[in-house]
C-alpha cells in the first residue's frame, strides 16, 4: 500500500514533464510507455531504464531538445510504475537478510527531508501569508520542476536526487526478488548500456580526431584529449565506465546460464569485447582514479573469482601480469598520465586535491551537525576555499562524495550515509560467502566498490545520468546477495525468519528498542526544523538576498534580472517608496497582457497589467509595518509565465521558466 501510495504522489512531479511542450512529443511518449510497463512488468521497466537513463542528456542533444531533467523523468516514470506494481504480492519467498537497510535509509531520508524544508522555510523568510508561498511551490512541482533549472526552490532537486536513488534501491532490491535470473538481467542492461556508451564515445572520439587538418594534429588528439559525450562530466564518464567495465568482464568469467560450449564462448567473446570498448573509453575521459579503480578491481577479481584461465598460465606470465599491474597502479597513484600539461602535474593535481579537502572539512566545521543544507554546497564553497584556488574557481563541489554529503548534511548525514552503505556492504558480502562460484555477483560486487573508490576525487552522484545507475546496480546485487545467502544455496539455519514487506521488500521488524530510538531520532530531526530555519535566517544578509531570480544581464545599457513566476528581494523597513522597472515581453504564442502582482510580507499589495514591451516604472507608496526583521520582504508574482523553450521547441535551449525583466530597484525613506 505504500508503494501505491508513493507511486501515484511521484505522478505529480512527472506532470511538469508530461504537459511541457518543451519536451518532444516522442520523449513524453517515451516516458508514458516507461510507466505503463513498470506497472505492468516492472523488472522490464527496470532493465530499460538501466541502459536508457545514461543516455538522457545525449538523446536531448540528438533531438535538439532544450535541456531539461530528462534523466530524473525517466526515473520518476519508473519509479510511479514500479512502486504501484510493489502492492502485489510476491511471487517468491525469497526475502531481504539482515542487517535490515531501512533503519538507515530511513535516518538519510529524513535528514534529507529536513534540510530540504528548513531551506524551504527559509524561503519564507518576512512572509506572514504562507499560503501564497504554498501555492506556488504547488505550482513549481506540477508545472515546472522537470523542466526549470533546479535553483528555482532551494535544495528540492538534490535532495530528490539522492531520495530517488535510494528509493530506486529498495524498489530494484524488491522486484529482482521475484525472480531467480531478474538481478543478472539488470547486471546485463548495467553492461549494455556501458557498451553503447562507449561506441558512442569512441566514434565521436575517432571522427573529431579526422578532423584534424594536419597529420601532427590528428596524433595530438588521438594521444591527449579528453572527452565525454553522453556524459559531458569527463570524470563522472570516468567512474561510470569503470563500474560498467568490471560489470562486463564478470560476464566473461561467467561459467553459469549458458551451458551449450559454442554458445558459452560466443557470450563471454562478446563480453570480453565489450569490457576491452569501456576500457577504451575510460581511457578516453582521462580519468586517473577511474582507471586506477578498474586496475584495482581487475586485480581483487583475479584473486576472488577462483579458478581462472590465468591459473593455467606459465607461472612466470602469471607473476609478470603481477608485476606490471602493480608498476601500473604506482604510476597512476604518482600522477603518470598521458595528456600532460601544467594543470594536470601530479604535484599540481596533488595540491589542488587537498585544497578542495580543506574546503570541505571547513564547511562541516562551520556546520558540524546538520551542515550548510542541501544543495548548498556549490554556493557556500566561495566561503571556506584557499585563496590557492578560489582565484580559479569562486565557487565549486567537492570533488569528493563524503565531503559533498558531509558538507551539505553535517557530520549526522554523513554517518548515515556511511552506516547505509555498511549495511549494503556487509549483505553483498554475506552473499558472496554464501556462494563464492557467483561470478556476476562478485563482478558486481567489485564494480560498485570501483566507483565508491572514484568519489575520492570527483562527485559522480551529483551527475543523474551516472548516480541512478549506481542505485540499480547496488539494489539489484543485494537482491542477488540476499537469493544466495538463502535456501537452497545456503545452509538452512542461516535462513532469515524476519517477514518482509511487501511495499518494499524490505524488513518490516518489531518494535524493539533499537526501532523505538530510531524514532525518536527521525522525529528530534524533525522538531529541529524551525530552530534550524531561524537560525539560517538569522545568518542571512537579508540586503543582498534574494529568490527566483535569474542572474544579472544588460541590454541597451539597462541592467536586469529575468524574474521566474515568483520571485524575492528584501528593502530596509524604514523605506517609504519604491520604485521598480519592469518590462514584459510578447513573443511568439504569448501575447496576453502579464498580470504582475506585488506583495508586501506575503500579501498583495498592488497589480498592474503590462500589453507592451517597454519598460514601465512602477512607484509604490509603502505602509507602516511593525516589524522586527529590520527588512521587508518584496515579491513579484507574474501571470502567465513563459520559456522560449516551450515556444519554439528545439529551436530554443532557454528553459528557464520567464515572468518579467525587473531593473535594479530604488528606495527613498
């Protein structure tokens, strides 16, 4: 019933992508049939969605479609889908082993959520009318969340990125459940959609580097440059190559479900090929600690997957193979690479790393317990950067995971983040010591411990199209840790009797004292956000702050802000008059008169309708508002809003959601 529940309430989100014209009518299309089969037949949906969602933001530069969160849509039709389909009973008996994972995932939801509203609250700040606020955040979530560059309401789309890919954990986990062959099902589509990607990557790679007008050139390219094409972070490319690589060749060890001789050589031939493409490719995004992540793992393989066709090798070839990957893995740690230039020195690199480390432990020691909030972490990083760096960036994210989370979540989000992927860890190993011929287990096993080894130096999970496969790799391997660990493949006194859910598939439990405590400490969390909002507000320059605008431009030497269909900025309490410009502009299908209302505290205070495109200066009169803020709080909300995305289609990239060009506003006491 939950799952029903949450897959309906994920319909309302989706509607902001399904009624966007500036979504191709066949990308809507798409997401409508991904939904309908993931009620249908979720492990379908699931297989799908592993090789369509690397691809999302390719597919929008294919079709010459504005850039919108294609990736989330995918997920969220998915996830709609699957989570009504979860309401049916089981088919198998097979069920979740402990440690139970929902204590966990419940601890990192929820401190996610809190982080989400007190930056939400926040937003409210000199509002004595919420429901205004309420009504356009309604209005946000139905109209355009998908399709509105994620800054509009602060912190809503990275928390769902990460809620969304541990609810496509547990979902996965769940529906792999209900078949035997459903988990290495989706390790394929994992394989498949790293294979497409990279003959993707690499005919572009080749058909840039023949565009090369000089025989020097063409070498230049092929042996220096860095490139990612359906995943335009070269380093979050890197990592998704390399679990995807290790995903491909446990296919080639495989010795199980192809049983025929010829058929079993051409399976793993073809595997074999499609790890030696992704390895290509990695080494295309010139990620260092991605290949050291697949050297890593190809060694722990060798070593965990027993008897391999390199045991039957001289000794003196196995003990080379040894000793060159060993030489391999030193010259990567010391920096050898081989697209050398100053900024990627291995000193250089070295210390850039540490800066942005002592970056990220500033920020948590400025925000120990809960952090700066979600999201944050990219505006606040100007802050706590070395003057070493922050001359070359002003503002950036980690480059470290941990640090991304620790940052933005506090030292409590990021032991509850540590303490779920334990609990995922010790099930995955409990499987493979259940049954340690499971070959795809222990490749999927490596993979997933590759790319939590490439957030050391970059942040994959920020980026949708590289973090969602992650989460689907991660549930579908537990489910098939979880089948191992069980009868008849395990001893039947490891049996787990604990019932498991059946809106997740996993653990319902009792309520024991452990259950009790986490409780309490979801809702102390809870209570926490009206403290954590007032004293957010309090740090606040409320004379520079602002919502909903877009950033400054210039035209016929008047400076302006594009304004979204609502937008903030704060006036000392002591000003009597206010004087705004405001212009609106008519184009294409919009042609109706922009009704822009002006509230004071959260009420309306004056309207006026524009028909034309010039500016027009609006003078205010302002009552008398005892207050304490020592700020009153300004909001422009027009109607109707407007993106040239959605009027012009692929013509237009702008997808920003429009509602008036506001000049830079004067006060007179």
């Amino acid at each position: 019933m939950i799952g029903a529940i949450g897959g309906v309430a994920l319909l309302v989100p989706l509607l902001s992508a399904l009624s966007s014209p500036a979504i191709p009518l066949g990308l809507r299309l798409l997401l409508i049939a991904l939904w309908g089969v993931a009620i249908a037949r979720p492990q379908r949906a699931i297989a799908s969605l592993t090789i369509l969602v690397p691809f999302a933001s390719w597919l929008l530069v294919e079709l010459d479609a504005p850039t919108v969160r294609y990736a989330e849509a995918l997920v969220l039709a998915t996830l709609s889908g699957a989570g009504i389909a979860a309401s049916r009973r089981r088919r198998t008996p097979l069920g979740p082993q402990p440690p139970p994972l929902g204590p966990p995932a419940l601890l990192v939801g929820t401190l996610v959520l809190a982080s989400a509203a007190v930056m939400l609250q926040v937003m409210q700040t000199g509002t004595h009318a919420p429901w205004p606020f309420v009504r356009s955040f309604v209005v946000f979530l139905t109209r355009d969340y998908l399709v509105e560059p994620k800054g509009s309401f602060l912190g809503v789309a990275d928390a769902a990125l990460l809620l969304e890919g541990i609810a496509l954990l547990f979902l996965v986990a769940r529906h792999a459940r209900d078949g035997v062959m459903r988990p290495a099902h989706v390790f394929a589509a994992t394989g498949a959609a790293g294979a497409l990607a990279g003959v993707v990557t690499l005919t572009t790679f080749v058909t840039t580097a023949l565009q090369a007008t000089s025989i020097r050139e063409f070498f230049w390219r092929i042996a220096f440059s860095r490139m990612g094409v359906h995943i335009a972070d070269v380093n979050a490319a890197g990592s998704f190559f390399a679990m995807t690589t290790l995903v491909a060749l446990a296919f080639a060890l495989n010795l199980r479900h192809a049983r025929a001789p010829r058929r079993r050589a051409l399976r793993r031939a073809c595997w074999a090929g499609a790890a030696a493409l992704m390895l290509a490719s990695l080494w295309i995004t010139g990620s260092r600690m991605a290949v050291l992540a697949v050297i890593a793992g190809v060694c722990l393989v060798a070593t965990t997957m027993g008897p391999l066709p390199l045991a039957r090798s001289p000794r003196w070839a196995v003990a080379a193979a040894a000793v060159a990957a060993t030489l391999l893995l030193v010259a990567l740690a010391t920096g050898l690479d081989p697209r050398p230039s100053a900024a990627r020195s291995a000193s250089n690199m070295l210390t850039m790393r540490a800066d942005f480390m002592r970056t990220g432990l500033r920020m948590i020691a400025s925000a120990p317990a809960f952090g700066v909030g979600i999201g944050r972490y990219f505006e606040m990083s100007g802050q706590f950067m070395p003057a070493s760096i922050y001359w070359f960036y002003f503002h950036e994210n980690a480059h470290n995971n941990f640090l991304q989370i620790g940052g933005e979540l506090g030292l409590a989000g990021l032991a509850a983040f540590v303490w779920m992927l334990a609990v995922a860890t010790t099930r995955l190993m409990r499987g493979v010591r259940a049954d340690h011929g499971d070959r795809l287990l222990v490749g999927a096993c490596v993979a997933l411990g590759a790319f939590v080894l490439t957030w050391m130096t970059s942040h994959p999970m920020l980026v949708p199209e590289v973090a969602y496969p992650f989460w689907i790799l991660l549930g579908a391997a537990i489910a098939r840790a979880d089948g191992d660990a069980q009868p008849p493949l395990a001893a039947s006194h490891t049996f787990s009797t604990l019932v498991p859910s059946r809106s997740t598939g996993e653990l319902t439990g009792h309520f024991t004292p452990a259950t009790i405590a986490l409780a309490l400490v979801a809702a102390a969390i809870v209570a926490s956000v009206p403290l954590r909002a007032t004293r957010e507000v309090a740090r606040l320059d409320l004379a520079k702050q602002t919502f909903g605008f877009y950033d400054w431009e210039q035209e016929g030497g008047q400076r302006f802000r594009w304004s979204s269909r609502r937008a903030t900025f704060f006036i000392p309490l002591g000003a009597r008059e206010l004087r705004i410009p405001l212009r609106a502009i008519h184009i294409g299908g919009n042609t109706t008169p922009t009704d822009v209302s002006i509230a004071i505290g959260g009420r309306t205070f004056h309207r006026v309708e524009i028909t034309h495109d010039d500016w027009v200066s609006v003078r205010l009169r302002l009552p008398l508002l005892p207050e304490d803020e020592g700020f009153q709080r300004i909001d422009i909300i027009t109607a109707p809003t407007w993106s040239a995305a959605a009027l012009f289609g692929g013509h237009a990239s702008d997808v920003r959601v429009l509602g008036v060009q506001v000049g830079e506003v004067a006060t007179t006491p």
